[in-house]
C-alpha cells in the first residue's frame, strides 16, 4: 500500500510520523513498524533503536534483517507543531497498513497508536499513588516469586511466559528486588552445570586415580615436565605406573594399588629419581607372594629383592642351580633372555647370584 494513498496531516514543528519498512528484496519495502517522535530525541531511527527492544515481534524481524545482511532504517512521513495531530497521523497509518498481532496488516505495533504523550510531568501525588501499587503484599509476591524463579536459573523469557509479560519487563521487576544478571538465569545454569561437571570429573580421578583431580593434574605435571628434558613417558609417574601394572598383569599377579598410593610408597621411600632396575631401586612384593597392594610392597634394589626372595626346595636363591658332578665348579648361573638360557659356573653361591643379577640387569638395558 503506498504512503501517498494515505491522509496526512501535514505542518511544521517538532514532532514527526515515522514508517519503519523490511529492507529484504522478496518483502518488497513492506511497512513493518509506525511510530510517533521527537526532535529532542535526534533522529527517527535513533527513537526506533530505543523503543524497538520493547517490541519482541519487531525485534524478530530486525535480527532476521541483520543475519541476512540488511540494516534497519526509518522514514520521517510528517512533522507536526501539535503532539495530538502527531497521534492521529500515527493512528491513521496503522489503521491502513494494519497489525501483524491481530492478523490486519504486516506492521509488529502492538497498539493502535497515539500513546505516551511527550513531556508530560505527574504530581506528586500521582507518583505516590503509583509508586503504591507496587507496595501491595500481592504485587511483593509476585516480584518475590520472580525473583526465586531467577535465582533457580529461569531465563527472562521463561519466567515472562509464565506470568504473561515481556522479558524486559521481567528484568525490570527483578532489577527492584536487587537482582542482577549473574545472580539468576542462564548465569546459575552455566554456574551449576560447570559444578556438576567438576564434581564428576572429581569422583572418577578418586574412584580411578585414589586422589582428587588436583592431585593427579599435579602427577601430570610432573611427567610434563620429566618429557620435556627428554625423559620417556614410561618413566613418568603415570607412565610408570601403568608400565608396572600392565606387567603384573600379563604375568598373572595380582594389582590392588591405586595411582595415588603407588605413588605415595615411592614418595615416602624417598627413592624415586634412583628408580630403575639393575643397580636401581624398583618395588617388591614381600618373599615374591601374593598381589601388589599396601603392606605387601617394599621398595629396594635388584640385589635386596633377590637376597630377600624366597628360596628355592633346594635352598638356593632364584636364578642359582647346583652342579654337584663339577668339583671345581659346583654352582651355575642360569638366566632366560628373549628365551634363550643363558649359564655360567662359579665355585660360591654368592658368585653365582651375583652373576644371575648381572645378567637380569643386561637384560633391562
């Protein structure tokens, strides 16, 4: 419908009548939105901009505008010496273009116009008498059950539809209770999904690690660092520890210890940087029996762990066997490495362990 079939009334002054148009090509410059301004606010589009986020239908249609590239913009039809002609005209002009709320027209005005007169000054006793309705028990419970609805993380725009008003004026009511925005809303949803979040991470590192996720961050750490001067990661911490009971495991040995208590053993022990086997120190199981588990566990070198195994029916220490037809040389040093039996004789026992242990630790190079 063009503007010129339209009455206007048309005068100078400072007030203005103005038409606000969909700039996409396949809505042909519809009329969208007809409003009434002032000079003393500046331009026609700056009034638009300010009054525009009140409405949510054409605050719809401008971010559509804006996602496809196109700015919103504002014709002055009129300027007027008088504020009531100003209405007429804005009212005229809804009236012809009609609105899109009660399906007449394309426009998103939410009124028939000619609302809100300029610079109107209230007594006193109107101010009073409007402050009062908002002192009511009534209207105090509606602001405070707003309020708790925030507070448990509601969106503006949900607690809006639940008692049937706008979002802004939502945020206005709760404003007055001394609410802000990261006091309720999405800010508590985000607040309590990252606490969830960090209290699940936190029960698996003690369920997983047998420590809080600190702690196992700070193990981490450690190994960061040990890699970045070129130490392997299975001698990390965690390396390590993973290392050691996946061998335990495929010999068929028992692993009850958790990361944080392998880790606390070696710490106690004070021997962590001379970990290692041959002349290293490594972590034992008591007489070679049972799993690996607090109580069970020693750390020492090769030579202890082998001086302190169980001995065999014969009575000699493990990697050690008797060669009683040899004189000379009554005990041998036997040792498997990448399954071939390696053997040496020696006139001691002492000798023959020794040996047995020289070989393990050549093996471990």
């Amino acid at each position: 419908m063009a503007l010129n079939t339209i009455p206007l009334f048309q005068d100078t002054g400072k007030f203005y009548v103005y038409v606000i148009r969909d700039p996409r090509p396949r809505k042909k410059n519809v009329p969208i939105c007809v409003g009434k301004g002032t000079a003393k606010r500046g331009r026609a589009d700056q009034h638009f901009k300010r009054s525009g986020a009140k409405n949510p239908i054409l605050n719809n249609i401008i971010a559509k505008c804006r996602a496809a590239g196109f700015e919103m913009q504002s014709e002055i039809i009129a300027w007027f010496g008088d504020e009531e002609k100003a209405f007429d005209c804005e009212r005229a002009l809804i009236a012809k273009f009609g609105r899109r709320d009660i399906k007449t027209g394309t426009l998103c005005n939410l009124t028939d116009g000619g609302e809100g007169p300029v610079g109107r000054i209230m007594t006193l006793e109107q101010r009073e008498k409007l402050a009062s309705l908002h002192r009511t028990p009534e209207i105090r419970a509606k602001f405070g059950a707003m309020a708790a609805l925030y507070r448990s993380g509601k969106t503006l725009h949900e607690i809006g539809g639940s008692f049937g008003i706008t979002r802004e004026r939502v945020r206005k009511l709760i404003g007055k209770v001394g609410l802000s925005a990261n006091e309720g809303g999405r800010s508590i949803r985000i607040k309590v999904k990252k606490e969830r979040a960090a209290s699940a991470a936190e029960q698996r590192a003690m369920a997983d690690k047998g420590c809080s996720l600190e702690q196992y961050l700070e193990l981490k750490k450690i190994g960061r660092e040990m890699q970045a001067i070129g130490v392997k990661r299975e001698r990390t911490p965690c390396g390590a520890f993973a290392t050691q009971r996946q061998n335990a495991r495929s010999r068929g040995i028992g692993w009850e210890l958790t990361l944080w208590q392998w880790w606390q053993i070696w710490v106690e022990s004070g021997k962590w940087e001379e970990r290692g086997r041959g002349h290293g120190y490594m972590m034992c199981r008591r007489g070679v029996e049972g799993s690996y588990a607090v109580g069970n566990v020693f750390i020492a070198t090769g030579h202890e762990n082998s001086s302190q195994t169980k001995r065999k029916k014969s009575g000699l220490p493990i990697g050690v066997r008797l060669v009683p037809q040899n004189k000379q040389f009554p005990y041998a040093a036997v040792c498997m490495i990448n399954g071939v039996e390696v053997r040496s004789l020696h006139t001691s026992e002492s000798l023959a362990q020794s040996a047995y242990l020289s070989y393990l630790q050549n093996a471990w190079r």
